[in-house]
C-alpha cells in the first residue's frame, strides 16, 4: 500500500466524501431597546408605569419570572438541577439526551450562577439642594442562568440560557451538523454519522444543499417558536409596544469535513502537515488566509500552535481574536475550522442578517488554508519544474538541449530575461546577442545571429519565454520570470556563498555554516569509531 505524499494526493485522490458545514452557533439574544439607560428608565417609567425607578423594580421582574420557569418545569415534569461548579454541561445533557425518547421536548433546566452585564440605582447629590435621588448605572452581577436543554424536530440539541435578572438577556447554542442530521433523516437518505458530522451519504448532493439551507431566517424562527412555549420575562404588552428579542453572533464555527478512504495513510499525512505548517502563524501568511492586511498596529499574536489532546494534535492558527483549527477526527476525516469570535475582526456586523456574509468569509479561510498547504507541502510541482528546465525538451518536432542549474552561459541566459523582463514592447535577437556577449566579456560581433536563435528557440521552447505573433519580439513569460529569478537568486546567494564557507581552508575564520559543518564531520567520524568502521 502506496502513502499520499502531499495535500494536493490527499485532497484529489482519498477524499470521499465532503462536506461545508456551519458547526456551532453561539448567539446573544437580547433586547435592542434595553441596552443603555435611559432606555431602562423610558421601559420602567412609560411602560410599566414606575414613578420611581429602583432596583426594587427589577427584583419584582425577577420573582415573577423565576416563578413562571418553576411553575413551566412542574407542569411538564421538567426536572430543574442545579450545576455543580466546573460541572460540565454538556456531558450532563448528553445522559438526559440519552433517556429521552421523543423527537422535540425539554429535557431539562439547569441553573448556574454567572456575571452578566445588568442594571442598578445608585444614590447622587444634588448640589444644588443637597438632596439624594436614584440614578439608574450599567454594571454586572452574579445571577442565577436557567439553562433550558431541549430538543427540537428540525434542529435536534439546542439549549437556551436566560438570566433571571433585568434585562434577561439569553444565549442560544445550535449546532449546524445536528440540523443538518435532523433534514436527513426527514428526507429519507442514509447516512453514518460521525462524532459532530458525517462519515457517509447517500446523496452527497442533496446533502450539501441541505447544509446551505441553515438560513439566517431558520435560526430566529427556532428562537421565536420556543420563546412562545416557554416562560417569557416580559409581557404580551411589554412585546406588543416592541420589547422584542432580536439576535446577534457571538461565536460561529465553519467547518470543511473531508473524510479519507484511508485512516491510516490519513493519520500521517496530517501529522506530516503539522511538522511542515509550523511556520503558517506568520502574519505574511495568516494575511492570505484570511485576505486581510496585517501591520504592526493589528492586534493579537500571530502564532501557530500544535495543541494534543489524549494523542490527537491539532494545528490552531489565530488572527486576532478568530483562529482556524485543522485536526484529524476520530481517525476518519480532516477537518478544517474557522471559528469566527469578533465579526469586527473582519469588519462585519455582528446582528444574525449578517450570516451569509460570515459563512463566505469562514468557508474561504478553510480553503485558503489548505491551498497554501497545498503549496508548501507539494514538493512535486517544484520537482517537476526544476527536472523539466534542467532537462532536454521535445515539443512536436523540435527539440531543445537543458538548461542546467550551475551552468555560466543557463545563469547568464537568466539573468538577461530579468532585464529583458522590463522591456514593455519585448527584446530582438540582436538585444540579447549584444547583452549576452558583454556578459560573458566578449564582442558583440563574435556572436552570431544563429548562436543566438539556438538559444532563443531554447528558452521558447522550455515555455520561458514566448514570441509576439508576426513580430520578431519576444517577451519573458511568468513562469520564466519565477525560474530565472530562483535560478540567479539561490545560486548567488546559496550555493556560491555557503560553498565558500563550507569549503573555505583552515586559516580563514570560521563561518556559522563551516562549524557546524566540522561538528558533523567529528560526530560521523565518532560513530565510525563506535561501530568498528
């Protein structure tokens, strides 16, 4: 059994199925209208008619609200648990998940103490008649956080977290696999799932199509049917004058699963690409990731880390508060994540409408991300370029000797398509006949026009350059520029230098290279020793 030897094998040969998936969604529900305080005062005065506004107001909504979820969880059998501290969640919703045997239902409703952004009086001075009067202040507190675990026909596992406390601000966590899961099965086609995903489909197609069906306006009507089922803190008339809950992103997570045919060839093919991406943290490359100009004044680190947990590594890249995570999934699949924490990063807004736009930018990162993967651990696209030049070459009937690497007149032909690269109009046979031979220290006329057409039909040929139809210009191509600067850049500046050093006699002082060079040389002549050679 023959291993993939680069991302470019993996991705166009072992993929079996694949996937562009939202993951998880954790959003902010909340009150627009309630967000500064002269709202509140507006809300508590207008609305609810307080002469005086006070904490004591707030205390009142709490009650009646507390009261609601406790007489909800009564009349549905609802059990109402307390979260121990540094109790995991999920894992307690997961058993809950297990019994229930319904496809839509509470499950339960957990209940945590957390610091939320919330509302008080504080007593000022007038200094006029020395009196004090409440004032109303933004602040936070540790409150009460009513976890609502649920079911729901179309999404699956969601769960829905309010404060108990003035402004009752919410969180709503959906998950874009469980709702994609949910649309399968619904329509009758097959799949295996895997942990958080899909390992197979019958219908890869209709799948995918499915995935792009989790709109914007699916996920606030999942947010408006259980708001109707469940205990409101507000009113019917508190909602009928426009105390709405709108919805906006807190965290979003875009995932590419690309399940292989083969988990082990898999498995080493990614930890190859960990070992050869360490570098991909840096902001020149972090900036082609995410098509974002970075500078000194961006914030945050630009850094790559290998993260393992248990045995299983991931490679994390952060650009400021956002990162993409790339890991091998249950020996199965590589996926490919963009988790999206701050949409300013990127300039977006954060209100729910601004979705679509957010699924494009976290989609585009993932594939960006595996492209440049593709080019730095694709050695055989260099191989074959270098192989091709320094090699001869039959195009038709014609055929052109190589172009060797170390060669004088290869490096000189290369450094003339530099120049020649500049010309806007392209260069004769005559210009490089003329600029050739005074490279070489000779005269002009000792170059025949021949000699040269030898060696224009060379470089032609070899796609390094390429003549205007009916002219006798030609002009450098891309791909000849790239080889002719590789070509002069890594010989001068390489091989010469570094062969200086490596070589240079006992009596000339030591570079960098030429000890660590005499190191090497002392070790191997060590285990020469060791081993009786």
């Amino acid at each position: 059994m023959t291993l993939p030897h680069s991302v470019a094998d993996v991705i166009d040969k072992h993929v079996s199925l694949e996937l562009q998936c939202i993951d998880r969604l954790y959003l902010n529900v909340y009150q627009p209208k309630l967000q500064l305080e002269h709202q509140v005062y507006f809300f508590q005065h207008n609305q609810r008619g307080q002469r005086m506004i006070s904490s004591h107001c707030f205390a009142d909504m709490t009650k009646a609200f507390v009261k609601n979820i406790e007489t909800y969880a009564k009349g549905h059998c609802v059990p109402i648990i307390s979260f121990e501290r540094k109790q995991r969640k999920e894992e307690v919703a997961a058993e809950f998940r297990s019994r229930f045997s319904g496809t839509e239902g509470v499950l339960f409703i957990g209940k945590a103490q957390e610091k939320v952004a919330t509302f008080r009086t504080i007593g000022r001075v007038n200094p006029k008649t020395g009196q004090t009067f409440p004032w109303l202040v933004k602040t936070t507190a540790m409150v009460n956080q009513y976890y609502v675990y649920a079911l729901d026909d179309d999404f699956g596992p969601f769960f829905l977290k309010f404060s108990s406390y003035f402004p009752f601000g919410a969180k709503l966590c959906i998950n874009g696999h469980e709702y994609l899961k949910r649309q399968l099965a619904k329509e009758g086609i097959a799949y295996e799932a895997l942990d958080n995903g899909i390992r197979s489909c019958d219908n890869p197609k209709r799948m995918q199509s499915l995935a792009e069906g989790l709109t914007a306006e699916k996920i606030d009507g999942l947010l408006r049917k259980w708001l109707a089922r469940l205990p409101h803190p507000f009113t019917a008339a508190d909602r009928k004058a426009g105390y709405r809950y709108e919805l906006s992103v807190i965290q979003a997570e875009f995932s590419l699963t690309q399940v292989l045919d083969r988990s082990v060839a898999g498995r080493m093919f990614f930890e190859e690409v960990i070992r050869d991406n360490l570098d991909i943290g840096r902001p020149d490359l972090v900036q082609l990731i995410f098509t974002r100009r970075v500078s000194r004044r961006t914030p945050g680190r630009f850094r790559t880390r290998v993260i393992t947990e248990g045995v299983v590594p991931s490679l994390h890249i952060d650009y400021k508060s956002s990162r993409i995570k790339q890991y091998f999934k249950e020996g199965q699949a590589l996926r490919t994540e963009t988790t999206i924490n701050d949409t300013y990063d990127f300039g977006i807004g954060r209100r729910l409408e601004n979705l679509p736009a957010l699924r494009e930018l976290g989609f585009t990162a993932n594939r960006r991300l595996l492209d440049v993967q593709r080019a730095s651990r694709d050695c055989r696209v260099g191989e074959e370029a270098f192989r091709e030049v320094t090699s001869p070459r039959q195009v038709g009937s014609q055929r052109a000797s190589a172009l060797p690497f170390g060669n004088e007149l290869t490096q000189l032909l290369f450094h003339s398509l530099l120049l020649f690269r500049l010309l806007p109009v392209g260069f004769r046979n005559q210009e490089l006949r003329v600029h050739l031979a005074r490279l070489r220290g000779r005269d002009p006329a000792s170059c025949t026009p021949g000699q040269m057409t030898y060696q224009l039909r060379r470089l032609r040929l070899h796609g390094l350059i390429e003549r205007q139809a009916g002219t006798q210009l030609y002009r450098v191509t891309d791909r000849g520029l790239r080889v002719a600067l590789f070509f002069t850049r890594s010989y001068s500046r390489l091989i010469r230098p570094g062969l200086t050093d490596a070589l240079a006699n006992e009596f000339s002082t030591p570079s960098s290279l030429r000890r660590a060079l005499d190191q090497l040389d002392r070790a191997m002549d060590e285990y020469a020793t060791s081993v009786s050679l």
